[in-house]
C-alpha cells in the first residue's frame, strides 16, 4: 500500500460537511468581509483625515496675527483653508453614514452535474 492510502491526511477538519456546516461558514465569511469593507472604506479614511488637519489649520487661522494675513494680502487663508477642509471632511463622513459600503453579493456558480 502506499503511504497516502494507509494515513488519511489529518487536517483538524472533518472530511465531510454537512450543508449547515457550509452554510455557517459561508455566513461567518459574509461577515467578516462586510465588517473589512466597513473599516478600510476610503471615505472613512479621507474624511477623518480631512476633519483632523481642518481642524488644526482653523486653529491656526484663529490665532494667525495680523503680519500672517498681511503676508497674505489680507486674507485669513489658514481660516478659510481650515474651514474648507473641515466642510469637506464631514462631507465625507456624512456621504460614509448615508449610504455605506455593503459587499457585492457571492455569485454562485452552478456546480457539474456529475
């Protein structure tokens, strides 16, 4: 006999599954991939980035002197740039909450007929 024949490789899982098995996991799978969209959705990303960096350059245009906004021909553009940024950033997170990412669906193939 050859070596595969006598010992059945051992895997940590049963040979066989039952269809509730499949289903589980097939479910567990779902989820995992829908809570992965749900994190590494750009609009999070770029939206937190925006808000955070608007935030400090409004700061930053609050308290700017008045040789800064000189410099600038009188325009407070750490202010407007910061607010610009802020509007932009909860854009981002608001377009996040009102339609967020849901996975395509699993397109299943039909099996061969054996």
């Amino acid at each position: 006999m050859s070596e595969h024949s006598e010992h059945p490789r051992r895997t940590g899982r049963p040979d066989h599954y039952t269809e509730e098995d499949l289903q589980r996991e097939v479910s567990e799978l779902q989820s995992k991939s829908e809570t992965a969209a749900r994190i590494f959705d750009l609009r999070r990303i770029i939206g937190g980035l925006f808000v955070v960096y608007g935030v400090i350059v409004t700061v930053t245009g609050i308290t700017d002197s008045q040789s800064a906004i000189d410099k600038a021909q009188g325009v407070n553009i750490n202010l407007w740039t910061g607010i610009g940024m802020l509007l932009l950033g909860i854009f981002f997170l608001a377009w996040l909450k009102l339609r967020p990412a849901t996975p395509r669906p699993l397109v299943q193939e039909d099996a061969p007929e054996e």
